[in-house]
C-alpha cells in the first residue's frame, strides 16, 4: 500500500524550463528525502530533510532546491532543466534514518 | 565513509533453483542494512532489514538474508524463486546520521 505520494507520474520538458515535482507522505514519519534514478538505475541521495534539518547532497547541482511546507510535504523545484536532468526522481520518508519508505516516482524528460 | 557493493549486475536463474543476490558493504560501526526491491515502473519495496541480533532476517515472499560483520556482507537468499521475482534488487545501508545508500542494484531474471 503506498503512503508515499508522487505527482506528476511523467513530465516531458524542454531545456531551460522549470519544474516542480510533489511529494506527500501519510506515514507521519520526521524525514523525507529526494533520490534521483539514472537509466542505469542508479540511486543517489540528493536531499535529506527534517523539520530542523535541511542536508543537501554536494554533488547536487543548485539549480536544485527542496521546498517544504510542513513535515509531511517535500517538493522539488528544478530552476532551469537541462539534458541530463532526465531521470526518475523518487521521494521517500523514514523515522530518523531507519528504513525509507518510497513513492513511485516521477520520470523527467528533457528534450 | 559508509559504502555499498552489490557484485553482480545480472543475475539468471532458472524458476524453482535457489538464488543468492550478494551485497556487501564499509562501515567503522555495526550498520543498519536493507533489501529493497523494484518492479518496473515502481518505487522501491522493502524485503527485509537488520538492525541489530539474529544475523538471520526473515522477510517478505520467503527471503532471508544473512549478516556477517566478519565478511562485511548481507546477501539476499531465497530457495526456490517464481517467474514473478524478476526484479531489480537493492543492498542499502543506514544509520543514524545519513540518508540510507543504496548498492548499484542487480537485475534478477528468472527463466520459466
């Protein structure tokens, strides 16, 4: 069953824009936490994120930002998309870096 | 500095074999370690995680996995699989002051 909310499923782009992806968790969980997939399925951290704590990955790009407005919630905003942007972000929530609990995804597209 | 090392990119077996998915992974202290799973077109599911006590975890669809800190390994076993395990499996490793990371992940086929 999933408690982790992910909108939108896909989003096709063109370089230069911005996006924003949603992320909604249910769990009532303290952390929540961006990944990014590449087509190798590769998983990278890029955010962690509590209501006291905002850890950014350093190898992040800044055109990267996480947006929260309460514990449950954690967007992402990319400012200006490029090529290798393209990806499938997957948001997740956790007590205290236990075991991450996933959403289903939001596959980017940049063309 | 904490790692992860999943050995093998693909794994084929044939359905009814036994399968092990090998994980193995560098951390100074006794880590907190996970099997995800991934379908496609999913997010990742857990399987089973260890924290601490019996080096043997039960989890989900009959896996287990193994602790072994003199070997630095958590390998995911399962005796008999069904077509409908062909996945992407994931080794992560946590603990209190990181987000959990993640193994290069190894894609598991099982042949009817």
């Amino acid at each position: 069953e999933t408690a982790v909310f992910q909108t939108p499923n896909y989003h096709v782009t063109q370089v230069g824009n911005e996006v924003s992806f949603n992320c909604k968790q249910t769990l009532g969980h303290d952390t929540m936490y961006w990944y990014k997939q590449d087509s190798k399925k590769l998983l990278k951290i890029m955010f962690s994120y509590n209501n006291k704590q905002l850890i950014v990955n350093e190898t992040v790009p800044r055109r990267f930002s996480p947006q929260s407005s309460d514990k449950a919630h954690l967007n992402l905003r990319i400012k200006s998309v490029e090529p290798e942007d393209s990806a499938v972000y997957l948001c997740a929530s956790s007590r205290t870096n236990t075991e991450v609990f996933f959403g289903k995804g939001t596959r980017l597209t940049v063309v | 500095a904490q790692s992860v090392t999943q050995p093998d990119a693909r794994v084929t077996v044939s359905e009814g074999a036994s399968l092990q998915l090998r994980c193995k992974y560098s951390y100074s202290a006794t880590p907190y370690l996970f099997w995800y799973v991934q379908y496609p077109r999913q997010g990742l599911q857990l399987l089973l995680k260890y924290y601490s006590g019996d080096p043997v975890v039960q989890g989900v669809n009959s896996f287990e996995a193994e602790f072994s800190k003199s070997n630095s390994s958590f390998h995911l076993q399962k005796a008999s699989v069904h077509w409908s395990d062909s996945a992407v499996y994931f080794c992560a490793l946590g603990n209190n002051n990181n987000a959990p990371r993640f193994g290069a992940g190894t894609k598991l086929s099982v042949k009817p």
